[in-house]
C-alpha cells in the first residue's frame, strides 16, 4: 500500500506548490474567506509550509503526520462547505491557486482526501523512506514552483486608453542612451519588489516612481495602478507599456519597444536626419495626445468614474451600477462602497430584499414591500445578453489604493466585441479571448 501513501503525499505537494506558485490569487482567495488581509499572507505561507510538511511526512510514511493532514484537510472541507452555504459557489477556492475554484466538487474532493489521510495507517505501513530525505525533496519543489507562475500570460496587460500613448513624449526621464525602463511602484507592493527586483536583472537603465511620492507623474502618465512599466527611447518616446506582475511580463515590454526601435531603423529613409530634432518632430501629434490623455484623469476624481484609478472605457463589463466591480463569487457590487445590489442596480440586504440607502425596505405608493429581483454573477449575465458562451479565466493584480485589486477577465471564443477593441486578446486561457473586464477590491493590503 506504499503506492496509496505517495499518491497522497503528491497531491498534498501538488497543492502546497500551486499556492506557491501563485501568491497573489492565494492570498486574495484566502481573503476572500473572511481572512483578515494583513493575516492573509502569513495564512498562506503557514499553509504552504504545513501542506508540504505533512507531504513530506506521509511520504516517509509517517502516522502521526496522515493523521494530522487528515484534521487539516477535514477543517479544509468545513469552510468550503460553510462558504458554500453562505453562496460561495464559484469564488477562488484556493485549494490549488488563485485559479481553482470553490464548488460541490472541490469540497467533496478535499473530503475525500481527508478520509484517505485518517485511513492510511490502516493500510498498512508506507513508505520506508527517509524523513530528510522526503522533507529535503518538499522543500525543492516548493521553492521552485515560486518562481514561477504556471498559465501566467507571458506579455503585459496594455488596455487601450491606460498609460502614456505610444510615440508620446511625458516628460519622464530618459538618460539619452539606449531604451530606459520607468516602472510605477507603491510603498509596501510586494508585487513590485519582485518585478523591480526583475527589472535589476535586464541590463536596462530603471527609473522607479512612488505613487506618492511622484503623483505628478502617476497623473500625467495616466498609470492605472502600479505595477506598471513603461519603456522610453533615448529621447523621451514612449516605446511600450503596460501592467506587468512578473520579470517575464516586464521582458515582453523591453522586448516590444526594441522590436519597435529596430523597425523604425529599417523604415528610415537613407541620410534621414537621426537628431534629437527629427525625433521629436516624428512626436509632435504624439505630444499633443499625451496632454489629452494626461487631461483625462484628475487626481481627487470620484472613485465611480475610474477603473484602479483610471477612467475605464467600453471594454469593462456591462454592470447594474456602471463600473463592474463584483466580489470574490463575481456578483455585482456598487463601486463607490462595495455594497451588494441586485440586476436592476439596487442596494440588497442579506436575504436579497431591495433595501433604501439607509437600510429600509423600498416599498410601492402603497407601502407594499418591493419583491426581490435576481442577483446574476456579472459574466455570467453578459454571456446570456449577448447570447455567447463565456468563462471567468485570467486576472491581473495591481496595487490600488492600499489594496490589491484583482482584474477579471470575462472571456469567450465568440469573435463577438462590445466595442471592436482588441488590445486585450490573447489573456484568457484555452484560446478564448477577452469579452470585457471586472475588478474585485480585496482586503489584502499592498
């Protein structure tokens, strides 16, 4: 029965590497739970460590450690139920990443895999491994699955409309040799320390901007929420941008404004003028859009007219209030206060009853109660609009005022467009491509 004892031991390492691998969809499911955001992170790693411990232990053929996976997995299967019955079905689950989602199905899975922990002793004795030996191998594949994010789109995410227009010039700060790197970061980010970190490692001039300390140049470079890079030519030229949440996503931004330099070169014309004058002479229309852009968005501006603190366009989801914000199951939530409503934009109390802004129940001319309209996931109701098949799939995390936001693509195989904007093609998984776009505010702070 030695067989029975891996197998169990690998899908413990399974799901302590796939939280691993996957920090910030972790720590937003875990919050997503009722967990505290600033014990969201120390939850996840002490989940991560306990699952990869007991791993290492049953795969030594430890009782003591079946036993006590079992307890785990067994209070595993009571939250999910208990969020199931609050209506959790659909939320990031947690149970392998960000990506893995909260159903019937997950938890009669971590059931069964909890029985299958209490019932290893009774198989007989398991693995004549070595503790270390079992603990040393736990500890490898933990620490790799790390670093790296499996199904993570290797480009950055540019939505039209957000950061500096390509071929601006924003007054950034180029030092006038070879391409520059800007990247936008905010005090406490974890997920800029690892891209700023990465950016080390390019051999590119960077150049950081606080979200506080330079709010000048968050605003006149439209940035959405930071992590974000933008790449500059010798003289100024916005190359590439976009939100980036890993070195490979800030390399495909370097990759893209070299892409763009070689291609100039070989289009100019032969003896063409190559000063800093002809540059900039190409930017002149390009000047005038960035002062249109940077226009746009004032600081101060109500947060219901922007999308992670810029205005958003015709490529978010249609939503009962206007700006698709929706929580962890993607159901609607009014962007000013994250308070529920219903599909026809009105504020619900716990059991669904429209509710006036100061809790009372609205009521017809006659003093009737109104009856209860339903609550649809907000994808899920644009796939039954527009008569298309849809699926939640990728997410982005940016950090937005003090706390991590998560984008959520609404994706579909349909060729179907709101508004004909393809720019976020190609950040959905399975070959489908973006329909529109959520955002989930979380409580993990960054």
């Amino acid at each position: 029965m030695s067989v029975v004892w891996m197998v169990v031991a690998t899908v413990l390492l399974v799901a302590a590497a796939s939280k691993a691998a996957d920090r910030s969809g972790s720590v937003v499911a875990l919050a997503g739970y009722g967990v505290p955001g600033r014990l969201a992170t120390p939850a996840w790693v002490a989940l991560i460590l306990a699952e990869a411990a007991l791993a290492a232990g049953i795969g030594a053929g430890l009782e003591p450690a079946a036993s006590a996976a079992g307890v785990l997995l067994g209070c595993f299967m009571a939250v999910q139920l208990a969020a199931l019955a609050g209506g959790g079905a659909g939320a990031p689950c947690g149970c392998f990443g960000g990506r893995s989602r909260l159903s019937r199905a997950s938890a009669a899975r971590t059931g069964l895999l909890a029985a299958a922990c209490a019932t290893l002793p009774l198989l007989g004795s398991g693995p004549a491994l070595e503790p270390g030996v079992t603990a040393a191998v736990a500890a490898c594949v933990v620490v790799l699955a790390a670093g790296r994010r499996p199904g993570a789109p290797a480009g950055a995410l540019d939505v039209a409309g957000e950061g500096p227009p390509l071929g601006s010039l924003v007054g950034l700060a180029p030092d006038g040799e070879g391409i520059s790197l800007v990247l936008f970061t905010s005090a406490g980010c974890s997920l800029c320390k690892r891209v700023g970190a990465a950016a080390e490692r390019l051999g590119a001039r960077v150049v950081r901007y606080d979200e506080e300390a330079d709010a000048g140049a968050w605003a006149g470079a439209n940035v959405p929420g930071a992590p974000y890079a933008v790449a500059l030519d010798p003289f100024g030229l916005v190359l590439a941008k976009g939100t980036v949440n890993d070195g490979a996503q800030l390399r495909s931004v370097l990759a893209a404004a070299r892409a763009r330099v070689r291609a100039a070169a070989e289009v100019e014309r032969p003896g063409a003028s190559t000063s800093r004058r002809a540059f900039l002479a190409r930017a002149a229309a390009g000047v005038a859009g960035a002062g249109l852009a940077a226009g746009m968005v004032r600081p101060g501006e109500a947060e219901a007219y922007h999308f992670c603190g810029h205005i958003y366009t015709t490529d978010g989801c249609p939503h009962p209030t206007g700006l698709p914000r929706i929580d962890r199951r993607g159901l609607p939530l009014r962007a000013l206060d994250g308070r529920q409503v219903d599909d026809l934009g009105r504020l619900i109390d716990a059991l669904g009853q429209p509710i006036s802004e100061d809790g009372l129940r609205l009521t017809d001319l006659e003093g009737r109660p109104l009856p209860a309209a339903p609550r649809s996931a907000v994808c899920a109701a644009v796939g039954r609009d527009y008569r298309i098949q849809v699926s939640t799939d990728g997410a982005w995390y940016r950090c937005c005022g003090g706390r991590v936001r998560k984008l959520v693509d609404c994706c579909s195989p349909a060729e179907l467009r709101i508004n004909g904007d393809e720019s976020l093609k190609g950040y959905c998984y399975r070959n489908r491509k973006v329909f529109c776009v959520m955002y989930y505010q979380s409580s993990v702070p960054c």
